[in-house]
C-alpha cells in the first residue's frame, strides 16, 4: 500500500483541519479514502485487512464514524463488515443496494454529518444499479472532491456489462451512466478533485490513467467519456466497445460483498498451518488443493513440486489468481518466500479465495531435503531463441500477453494464445511440439507455462525477459501505429 495525503480545500486557520488520505494498493490497483475532521472519520472503499484503517485512527485519535462504500465491489473483498464491527461505525451505501446484512441505505441528496464537514450522498447508477459517488464539502460548505467509485476514473469510466442482467442490458446501464456523468458529476466545479477507486491495470475499464487522481476540469478536457456535445448515442457505443470478458472471480466477490464472509482473522488462522513435506503432500492428495507457488519465475523454472501453478507475489498476484483459478472455494496451499506467508494469504482473501489450508514449512529446500520429487522448466534468453529461430523458422512461438498487446505489435512468427484465457485454448497446442513461451517481460509467461505443464505439456520453454528482450533480437516483427488512447498498464 501507498498512502497519499491531500490537504484539500484550504481553509481559513480558525476553521478545523481536514485530512483526506488516499491508500493505494498498487497490486490491485485500487484506492480506499481516510476522510477525518474534529476527532471523526469515514472510510470509503476499504479493503480486506482493516488494520491499517485502525491504526491510522487511533494514531489520530479519531473515532471511525462512517464506512462508506461505493458499490458491490467486484475485483476484490471489502473490508466493510470487519470494520464496523470491529468500530461501530455506520455502514452506508447507496440507493437499491440490498445487502444480507444491515445498513444504512442513503437517498440520493442525503448529507452525512462528519466533524466540521460533510459528506453529499449522490447517486450515480450505471456501472452498477448501486453505485454512488460521495461528494466532500468543507466546513464552509464548499464542494472539495468527489469519491466517485467505479463511475469516473481518471481517463476513463467504469464498464457497464459487470451488473448486466435480464432486465439490463449493458447498453441500459451505459446509459443510466451517461445521465449520472452530466447530471451529477460533469455540473460540480472545475477545481473539484476527482479520487476513483482503481487506477490502471484495473479490469474494471479500459482506458484509466496511471494518475490515481485529478480535477474535475481537467477530465473534463482529457477523458473521452466527458467530452462535450457528446450524445447518449455516441457515449453507449464507446463505453461497451472492446469490452474484454471480465475475471471469471468478479461475480464471487460481488456475492460475497453483498452476502457476507468470514472474518479475515480466521482466515488468516486457518491459512498460517506450517506443514512438513508429508503433511503438505497428505493435505494435497486428500483435499485436492491447488499448489500454488509464488516465489519468483525463474526461481520456479530451477525446480518446483510436480503440478504446482506459480503466479509470483511480485506480480499482479490476486487479479492473475481470480482469473486463472476456476473455483474460488478450493482448498488452496502455498508455497512462499520465507516470511511472506501471511502477505500470500492476504492477498488471497483480498479477492475472495479464503481457503488457504497451510503451507510447506521450509520452502522447496526442506521438500528437497525430504527426498520429494521436484520438476522444472527450461528458460533460455531472447538471444538464444533467435538463433534457434534462424535454423528453423517454424518454431511454435506463443504471446500469452494481452489481445491488444499483441494487436500493436508482435512477433511474425508468434501464435496469440491470452492468458487470460489459456484454459480454454489447451486443445488448440500441440502436444508433440516445443512451445516457446513468452509475455511482455517473464511474469506471465512463466505462469502459462507452470499451468500447462500441469496439464500435461512437456515440452515448454520459456522466454527470458519477453517481448521487451525479443524486440532487441532481429526477428521479423510486425508493428501497428494506429494511435490507442488507452493508459492502462499490462502487467508484465
């Protein structure tokens, strides 16, 4: 996490301080808000583990009055009801948000009272039928910033396929977002600053800014979704063009936000089992667990467990997680940097994968010790496949990075196979062949691989460095130079 403080709307001294802190979790690429006047705070958006949150007040000396939340999150777990059990805090969300448990449903208009400040309740429907920016006046009653959630972000809004259903179609919803922009939003002033939920690298839109916040104004002038003279007609066909399916983890974690969860202590409890290489391998074999490695790529091509799948911590863990792993309920056990146990754990819970079981005490080292099989996977340089690629130009080269990615350039002689989706294109790679595997930098790569040599595939090699090292070879490569005015950041 990241922190990030604002002293915004200065005011005149014998008026009450006001602090706004902005908590950035970058592997997530999403925001929570610390808001805090005269010895009371509100939370909006908050993750899973609520300590920080507690911590940060109590250094303060505040009483966590409000937590406030946007909408049913879909790309990871709020911390909501952690945390107002653990403070008594109201729980607040927006108009037809019918949660499982109880809340306080705000109208649209309603203020909320916080110290000297307060807080405008303004429903902003569209990305999801709940959505609601909150919008943050000074003592003076003057408009300061807007949190406005997944409805605006910094160059960009939310999708609105995520809460599609029979009775709205994404179209419906786009356009409920189109009046809520020029009805709620695009009005307030220009100097009104702009903190969204996620930043880029989000799954939930297209197009977001590495900026995690700005002014009204200047979106005003930058993002293509409020630009002026723009038709509800023309807004609805930019917003759901080129809509990537979403994670296959979101419609879990919306339920879990909107149903309920395990406390994340007792997560924590369960996930924080230190178990020897027998046991770790009993555990396995009688639950069915998925073994998950996330130390670093090449670290894991020297010698892994047989079938285990690494998606490195240092990384896009949890999103790449959600995605690839199917059943968001099965038994997980994790194999991990010594001292890094309980942040695998955490970062799991994060996006609702709460059943982490226990880890190999030990690391590889002590499952080698015991005398445990291990496997690896080769992993050669750029350099190295070039001069392979010289002798036979029929290499079987696969790009597992982004559709768009390989859209604006890639090699000639690649085949474009997502990882995304690379549990649905299995059939489609031969077996008998060598599959040369490469992304933009070894992150994902060494993920596709770990998978597919859990599924049966023997004959892989991995791509050192990706495209950023291939692009420096002489392969035939083939580049578009049509303009994106895309920010978002893939991950490597």
């Amino acid at each position: 996490m990241r922190y990030f403080y604002a002293d915004i709307c200065p005011v005149p001294s014998k008026l009450l301080f006001m602090k706004v802190e902005q908590i950035y979790t970058g592997c997530l690429a999403q925001g929570a808000y610390y808001i805090e006047s005269k010895g009371e705070a509100a939370i909006i958006d908050p993750l899973r583990e609520i300590k920080p949150y507690l911590e940060k007040a109590s250094h303060n000396g505040a009483r966590i009055k409000y937590v406030l939340e946007t909408h049913f999150h879909a790309d990871f777990v709020s911390g909501h009801l952690d945390l107002t059990k653990a403070t008594g805090a109201t729980l607040v969300f927006g108009p037809h948000a019918q949660p499982a448990y109880a809340a306080h449903l705000a109208t649209d208009g309603e203020e909320l009272q916080l110290g000297e400040v307060t807080i405008n309740v303004l429903h902003t429907p569209g990305h999801t039928l709940e959505s609601t920016t909150y919008l943050l006046r000074d003592e003076q009653g003057k408009d300061c910033a807007i949190f406005t959630g997944d409805t605006l972000f910094i160059g960009d809004v939310g999708r609105p396929d995520l809460a599609a259903k029979s009775d709205f179609t994404q179209e419906q919803l786009a356009g409920l977002l189109y009046d809520s922009l020029r009805n709620k939003i695009m009005p307030l002033a220009d100097e009104v600053i702009v903190y969204p939920a996620h930043g880029a690298g989000s799954a939930c839109g297209k197009h977001m800014s590495k900026e995690t916040s700005d002014t009204l104004g200047h979106q005003k002038q930058t993002n293509y979704a409020l630009r002026a003279g723009m038709t509800k007609e023309e807004f609805i066909q930019e917003v759901t063009a080129g809509l990537l399916p979403p994670p296959s983890y979101f419609p879990f974690n919306v339920k879990i936000n909107k149903e309920g969860y395990s406390s994340f202590d007792s997560i924590l409890h369960k996930g924080l089992q230190a178990l020897t290489p027998i046991a770790f391998e009993v555990a396995a074999n009688e639950t069915g667990a998925v073994v998950l490695d996330t130390r670093q790529p090449q670290e894991f091509a020297q010698g892994f467990i047989p079938n285990a799948i690494n998606i490195g911590i240092d990384g896009g863990f949890a999103p790449w997680v959600g995605t690839l792993i199917p059943d968001i309920q099965q038994p997980i056990l994790i194999i991990a940097d010594k001292g890094r146990e309980e942040e695998v754990i955490t970062r799991l819970a994060r996006v609702g994968f709460d059943n982490t079981i226990g880890y190999l005490d030990g690391g590889l080292e002590a499952w080698e010790a015991a005398g445990r099989e291990t496997d690896s996977i080769s992993s050669i340089p750029a350099a190295e496949l070039a001069a392979r690629f010289t002798k036979d130009p029929k290499l079987c080269i696969i790009d597992v990075r982004k559709p768009g990615e390989y859209q604006a350039e890639h090699l000639e002689a690649a085949q474009s196979v997502p990882l995304d989706y690379i549990n649905e294109h299995l059939a489609e790679l031969p077996k008998e062949s060598i599959l040369y595997i490469h992304c933009a930098g070894g992150y994902r790569s060494m993920i596709a691989a770990s998978i597919l040599k859990a599924r049966g595939f023997e004959n892989l090699v991995d791509v050192q460095g990706g495209y950023a090292a291939l692009a420096r070879t002489d392969m035939p490569r083939t580049t578009f130079s049509c303009p994106s005015t895309s920010t978002t950041q893939a991950g490597a």
